[in-house]
C-alpha cells in the first residue's frame, strides 16, 4: 500500500476539548464503515430494491435529437399494448404546464431541446409491456440545427436563438437572446494589473460534460394508500429541501400527506441525486392509478444529466519574480434548461478567487479580478448539479495557467504558488474574509512527497515519462443551512440519531455516530442512525456540497451538550452532588475523576424509557443567521456585503501529483504514480483517504483522461458505457503507487464576527476532492511531452496525438 500520511492532531486538542471531546476516543480514529459489511454481502436496502405489491412499471419516450420540432405524436398503439394501463403527454391534464425545476417542463411537447428530453411516459403493468409500448408510440420529427457553441451561444447576434420567447430574461445583458444568467466579480484594477505585467498569457479551456454515471440507477417508487396520502422511496442525496416539495407539487398532494424515504446508502449520486428526478414522475403515475408505480432513469443511464459544457477565456499577467498582476475570465456554459446553471456560476467564481492572490498583496490593495460568466440557451444534454459543481470547470484554466506561467518565467510549481496564495484572514477578490486557509500546507506535503519519488523512470521508446502538480479548493455552501437533529436516549444506553444525512458513499453514516460517540463518550457500537424518511426526521440541510460532515455534526455537538445536560440534571441527585461535577464515561454517568460513584443511564433516567433531545445548527430558519451570515453580494461587481462577509461556509483545499507514461507513436497514456491531498482535520482517515482516492484519482482522474462525449447535430453518440470511454485499472496505478497526504486544519467559517468554529475542527473534503485531477494530468502530459492540451477530458490518444501534431 502506499504511504499514508496523516499529520499529527495534538495542536488541535485544546480546541477539541472546548466542545466536549473525549480525547481523541472516537474523533479522527479509523472506525469501519458501518454499512461495509452489508453492502459486500448484498444486503444493503437500494430503492431500486423497493417494489410493493401490484406495482407498475415505466418507460420513457424521449428526443433522439438535440434539436427539433414534434410536427406528430401517435400513442394510440402504445395505449392498446397489452398491460399498459395508463400513457401520459405533455398534454395529459397531469402533466399539462407543469415544470420540474428552473423552466424545464416534465414532459414537453412542440418542440426538443436536447437529446433525451421525455416526450411520453408509458405505465404498465410489468417492464416489458412499458418498453413495447414505448417502441408503439409514434412521434415524427423536423430535426433542426442544434446550437452547442457555448461562446457563440452568448453573443449579441448568435447564430440561433434557441428558446423563442426566452423563458428567463436576466438581470444584466438582456441584450444578449440566448442569456438565462451571468455572474461578475469587478475586483481592484484589472486594467492596471496587465499593464504592470511582464508576462500574460492568454488562453481558451474546454471542460466537457460528463455524466454522473451512478453505479445504482436512479429510482424511485411510489405506493398511494387510500386516503389521500402517499409514500414515496426515492434514491435521492437528502428528502427535504427539492425531493419533497417537488414531489408534493408535482401530484398535487400536500406536503404532509406525502412521506418521503431516503435509502439506507445511496449508490453514488455525485451531485445529480440532489433532487430526486424520477420522484414527481412516480407520485404522478401513483396518484393517477391508484396504484405504486415505479419509476427508473435506467434507460439512458448514462445521460440522465450532466456537468455543463464549458469554454473558459482566460487572461492572466504576472510580474518576472512571478507576483501575480490580474486574471480576467469568461466563463461561458451552456444549458437547455436553467436547472442549477446559477449555482454552477456563482461557485465557478468563488473558486477561482479564495486560493490565490491575483494580484500580489505586495503590489496592490485589493486583488485584480475581473470574472465574468454566462450561462446560454443551447441544445446540449439536460444539465444538473455535479461533483464540483462549477469548481473543476474553473479550476483547470486557473491551475493550468499558473502552470504556464511557472513555466514562462522558469520557477518551479511550487514556488510560484506559495508566492501568490491567499493568506489566512486575507479578503478575497469578492471581499470575503478567508479562514483555515491550508493550501500552504498540503500543496507543500504533496510536493516533497513528489519529490520523494526520485528521478524520472527510464521506459523504452517510445514511450516517455511525465509529472505534474496542481492545486486547487472547493467551497461548502452557505446557505440553505438550517439544521435541526433529535438524539433519542434510551434507558438501555442506546443513541439513535435522527437526522437527514444522507450517506452517499462518503460514509456518513458511520461519521455520525463517530460523532455522538465522541461527545457523549460511549461505546460506538451503542450509537445507531434510523431510516431517513420526511414523517419524523427533522428538517436537516442534507448531504451535498461538502457539507454532511459539517452540519450535521455541529448539530451533533450541540445537541450532545444538551442530552448531557439532561442526563447530569437527573443524576445529579441520585449522586448526591451538583450536575456541573459530571461527566459521562463508556455510557455511565460519574462523578468527576471518580469511576466508583457512577450510574448508568437507565438509573439517571429513570422511570423514563427514553427521552428526546434536539441540537441544531442555525435553527430556527429566521434566527439571527450566525453561521452563514447574510449570504449577501452586490450583484455586478461579485463583493461580499457585511457584516459576516460568509457567502460560503468554508474552503477546503487540495493538492495533487500525477506521474504518467504515454506513447508517442500510439497515444496511450497510463497514470503511474498519484499522490492526492487534503487539509481537513478527518473524522475518520480511513473514509477520508478512500474520498481522496476514489474521488480525485478514480474520479477526477476519469474526468480527466477519458470520458469524452461526441454529438452530432446534439444527438448524442456515447449513451451508454460502450461508446462512453472510461479508464480501466489498467490505466491507474497499482496500489503501492497511490499516496494520500491529510494535512489537518481547524476548520472555521469564512467571516469576520462572530467567529464560527467546525464541529471538531472537521470540515468536509468529499465533493472537491476530483477538482485538482484535470489540470495535474495536463501538467503531467505536458512535462513528457512538451505541449499543452487545453480540454478536458485531455488524454484520450486521439488527443494526445493532435497534440503531438500526429492526428
């Protein structure tokens, strides 16, 4: 196995114990996942799993074409199938007008947008008869040209307005017709900074889309009772915040009357389980017959939706000893439909300003930025939130070209990093105060442990050897954050956690009871987490954007403090002494420094069987908003408005290198050696190395290499995993080669007063863990090579070879 390492957690003890820690029990030790065993002996409830008696089935008809007008649509044989018991269109009086999220209608009718956008949605009683009948449906086309040229697509006079009238008009550049929304960051003197540059270089990156590609499908199965309420099962990241209400409105159903249920484990959702896509279309098929229905998005597995294509315009100066002058950037996406495109935006600009300095503070008061971005109407595939979020689409220009820069000016990587990141406390380009700043720290560990890798290896031609080295950071969302959990204490000495996080693989389930078990000092295995589900589970902001690990356990810390106090309330006379002399130890109540004058929970709490307790983070929803602050910008110019200066939580940031061989006649690159880093103090380092692994090296590094998706006329040629290329093992590194760095350090709040700490120190890693791979795998092709790929995916050998000039 390769190296491990985790640095040392004692500088932080201290600030641990102030939130009632008990030593380093369970907080950062290597507990198992809780649902390992279950999940590799196939015993793990999936909602794909969930199939009640007399359930329906289901299968879209959906675009073939990216573009195009629906001059016929036939249903009548699909409607006289055998088994089908209900056809629903866009004109259904079930489906008429209605939207899913942004503009984007359920079904649409008269007109496509992109390939895969659902027509007709077939209910019949077994999965054969939904599939013939949806081969029975008749639907002619007029198949126009589809706009994917995301920076035409922006321009005043483009080459085709694509949705007429617009459907959502922006607050700036109205002008432009294709425009849904921009963003901007107006920061210090841009004009300047380049004109004080000895060097600037000026560049066009490509990120492609790419699917989530789940390893589960998304499901969701919903089973009417009777009496006018519903429950749904739905495979989803969290139940509250979209799944539910969107649900509910779709069918029509009131909120309280639809019980929404979260899976044990949901099988990978990377961003696009957030909303819980097939949920409206089951609580419409059940409401309507009466019967459970089940909807699965398994029929294009691969593009139920996707990151957005982006082409990222970068301007960047720096001095010759290499202080940065200024950046400029454009930032271009397209979108069918307006669905998180906003939020991909706004991040994208966090991301390009929190890590580095553009504009060196020795040279200029405020850093020169200037960010613009612009989502436009195209015919690319239906787009949702995806790992990153808008951070890896912006982070692989910006990490590159400080790559081309340290290159430019003859500085190792490094150097020219360290030189120019943002320090702690510093205001970023959108004047936030920038707190637990750690790129110093990893990027440093990442980069000795490169250098511990000794010279180049020798391969034989034509094949040669290349390293690469990337930085990069990823916001955790400050807003929507508003949680509330409820601890159940039983008389036996058991926890139940009953809150809305979700484990999406990150092993949030187990990070939770590491929690309660640390704060309340009990024995771990005493500690269980119950089913997630929208009749009883708290209102909880959910596992998505990095966040899980942070929410829900400040909400744990305090709510542990509260069942302490609870407890020691009632033990207190039972002990004859006063319930600030308690404290509790594996599960019993004792005196302090005295183990022999103890009692346990049942005695403390008797004649109770149980008692509920509540903690919460920024809670109730309206409360004095302490932790993200008023979440305000000036709109144009992208600056934090006060007085917390919080629009995101906090950064966490990351470091990588790669090492890889490729041949020069054929194209074929392998990665060899890997080393991934993080800077947050873990939970659990077990589950944080297999973030860093799985994520930035089997993920991002897949984003990176090959996962490339070809269109014709925006019909999409890669739908499934045989025309979709992905790496195999055989083009990772063997295990020996795949070093982890944790380089800890106490998470805090962006912001300035009042000061917010983590729950422990801990903040999340998991999303951001990926949004290093691109820029690091084209520093690496480059250093074997001598030439710059500019897109992402960049390794494919059809690639390389262009690059090589050999295509």
């Amino acid at each position: 196995m390769g190296t491990r390492f985790l640095a040392s957690l004692d500088p932080f003890k201290d600030k641990m114990a102030e939130q009632g820690y008990s030593g380093l029990r369970y907080m950062s030790q290597r507990e198992l996942d809780v649902n390992g065993t279950a999940i590799v002996t196939g015993n793990v409830k999936y909602t794909m799993n969930v199939s009640p008696a007399g359930c329906l089935y289901t299968r879209f008809v959906r675009s073939p074409y990216g573009s195009a007008k629906i001059t016929s649509l036939n249903t009548s044989k699909a409607e006289n199938t055998p088994g089908v018991v209900k056809v629903f269109t866009a004109k259904s009086p079930e489906f008429a007008g209605k939207l899913y999220l942004g503009d984007i209608p359920l079904l649409t009718e008269g007109e496509v947008f992109f390939d895969t956008q659902p027509i007709v949605m077939i209910v019949a009683e077994t999965q054969e008869a939904a599939d013939d009948a949806a081969h029975a449906v008749e639907v002619k086309y007029e198949v126009g040209e589809a706009l994917l040229d995301t920076v035409a697509a922006r321009d005043l006079n483009p080459p085709k307005v694509t949705h007429t009238p617009r459907l959502i008009t922006p607050p700036f550049e109205a002008e432009r017709p294709n425009v849904i929304n921009c963003f901007y960051v107006r920061s210090g003197d841009i004009e300047q900074g380049f004109a004080d540059a000895d060097v600037i270089i000026e560049e066009e990156f490509t990120t492609e889309a790419d699917p989530h590609g789940y390893i589960v499908p998304i499901t969701a199965t919903a089973q009417p009772h009777g009496d006018g309420t519903m429950t749904l099962w739905v495979d989803v990241q969290n139940i509250h915040p979209v799944p539910w209400p969107t649900a509910a409105a779709a069918a029509e159903i009131p909120m309280d009357k639809l019980n929404v249920i979260g899976p044990d484990v949901c099988a990978g959702g990377f961003g696009g389980k957030n909303c819980g896509g097939p949920g409206p279309y089951a609580a419409i098929g059940a409401k309507s017959t009466g019967r459970p229905v089940r909807v699965s998005f398994d029929d294009n597995r691969l593009q139920h939706a996707t990151r957005p294509w982006n082409v990222c315009q970068i301007k960047a100066g720096a001095k010759n000893d290499g202080k940065l002058t200024a950046i400029d950037i454009t930032f271009n996406i397209g979108t069918p439909y307006a669905v998180f495109s906003l939020s991909v935006m706004e991040r994208a600009r966090e991301a390009i300003t929190c890590t580095y300095h553009w504009g060196h503070r020795d040279l200029y008061e405020r850093p020169n930025v200037m960010f613009t971005a612009y989502d436009s109407y195209t015919n690319h595939v239906e787009t949702m939130s995806y790992r990153g979020f808008g951070v890896l689409e912006s982070t692989f220009p910006a990490e590159t070209m400080i790559n081309m820069l340290a290159e430019k000016l003859g500085m190792d990587r490094l150097e020219i990093r360290l030189l120019n990141l943002t320090k702690e406390g510093e205001r970023s380009a959108q004047n936030e105060i920038i707190r637990s700043q750690g790129s110093e720290g990893v990027q440093k560990k990442v980069y000795e442990m490169m250098q511990a890798w000794g010279p180049k290896p020798s391969v034989p031609d034509p094949w040669v050897v290349g390293r690469g080295f990337s930085g990069a950071n990823k916001y955790s969302q400050g807003d929507m954050v508003h949680n509330l959990i409820f601890l159940k204490l039983r008389s036996s000495g058991i926890v139940d956690i009953i809150a809305d996080s979700m484990d999406i693989g990150q092993g949030m389930n187990t990070v939770s009871r590491q929690f309660v078990a640390e704060a309340m000092n009990m024995p771990i295995e005493n500690v269980r987490k119950v089913e997630v589900n929208t009749a009883y589970v708290p209102w909880t902001s959910d596992s998505f954007s990095s966040s899980a690990t942070d929410d829900v356990g400040q909400a744990i810390v305090d709510a542990a403090k509260n069942a302490k106090a609870k407890l020691f309330e009632w033990a207190a006379p039972k002990l004859g002494t006063s319930a600030s002399n308690l404290e509790t130890v594996d599960g019993m109540i004792q005196v302090k420094g005295d183990p022999e004058n103890a009692i346990s929970w049942g005695d403390a709490m008797a004649p109770r069987p149980h008692t509920i307790v509540q903690g919460s983070k920024n809670w109730p929803d309206g409360a004095p908003n302490d932790y993200d602050g008023p979440g305000t910008n000036d709109y144009y110019t992208g600056q934090a408005l006060g007085p917390y200066f919080r629009l995101i939580m906090h950064m966490n940031f990351m470091a990588q290198a790669y090492e890889v061989m490729i041949n020069k006649e054929t194209g074929e690159m392998k990665v060899t050696k890997w080393i991934g880093g993080n800077d947050a103090l873990p939970v659990n380092p077990t589950l944080m190395e297999g973030q860093i692994i799985g994520g930035g090296l089997y993920h991002g590094g897949a984003n990176a290499m090959y996962e490339e998706n070809l269109y014709d006329n925006g019909s999409i040629l890669t739908k499934t995993l045989v025309d979709w290329k992905m790496p195999t093992i055989l083009d990772y590194p063997k295990i020996d080669d795949i070093h982890t760095a944790i380089v800890p350090v106490w998470g805090e709040y962006f912001g300035e007063n009042p000061r917010v700490n983590c729950p422990f120190g801990a903040k999340g890693i998991g999303e951001g863990v990926d949004c290093a791979s691109p820029s690091g795998v084209v520093d690496a092709i480059h250093d074997a090579i001598g030439v710059w790929i500019k897109n992402a995916p960049a390794a494919s050998q059809k690639r390389i070879l262009e690059a090589l000039g050999k295509a």
